[in-house]
C-alpha cells in the first residue's frame, strides 16, 4: 500500500507517546485502544529514527536481532509500521481502517460470486 500520501507532517502534528529508553508495548496498546473505542481504528504506525529503533530493539530481543533488518511491510498490533527517517522523534498512530470484516474476509475463500468477500480479499492483498 501506498502510504506516501498519508504521511502526516511531525511539525504540523506532535507526537501521541514519548517512548525514552525502551519500547512500551502496553502504552502503545492503550494509545490503539482509546483510539479505537472513539470510533477511529488506526491503520498505521508512524516512527521517527528514535522509536524505530526501539521497535526493532524490541522485536530482536523477541525474534532475534536477525530478524528486525528492516521495518518495511511489518505489521505491529495490526498497524502498518512506516519509518520516518528524517525525523529524530516521532510516534503517532494514524490512517483509519476502511474494512471491518477484513480478517473474517480474509479467512474463508471467497466463492467467485461472493462479491463482497473477493473485493476484502483483493484489497488485501495489494
């Protein structure tokens, strides 16, 4: 998915947690959470240098350092990560998922007549 449209701009927008020297997943959990039950379910996950290399910090102590080169095309609590390599400090949750039923979608096969389902599944896999 393309997000650079998406990009919120970090002088424009501060950030929603200032993580200092170590990832806190549960903080981030709260963020989506509070987020979600205003009604807006963020779709994306956007760090400035700083809290990407917390993540993968994070995600290596979990997997293995080998295993977090890179953050592109990861998903991190159902939120697509975006680096902000320009920006020093940055973490902001943003976008809004547009499919409720996604996940549902995604796991039966849709029928070639389920409409509905082949569009969620064509969707996802762009």
């Amino acid at each position: 998915m393309n997000t650079l449209h998406t990009l919120p701009h970090p002088a424009r927008t501060c950030s929603e947690l200032q993580l200092r020297d170590q990832w806190d997943a549960e903080r981030l959990r709260n963020l989506i959470t509070r987020k979600t039950a205003a009604g807006r379910k963020p779709a994306f996950l956007f760090l400035g240098r700083h809290e990407a290399e917390l993540l993968r910090h994070h995600l290596g102590a979990a997997f293995g350092p080998e295993s977090v080169r890179t953050l592109k095309n990861l998903y991190y609590m159902g939120l697509e990560v975006v680096e902000l390599p320009n920006i020093d400090s940055y973490l902001r949750t943003a976008g809004m998922k547009r499919v409720e039923g996604l996940r549902e979608a995604l796991d039966r096969k849709p029928g070639w007549k389920d409409l509905e389902t082949s569009s969620f599944w064509m969707f996802a896999l762009r």
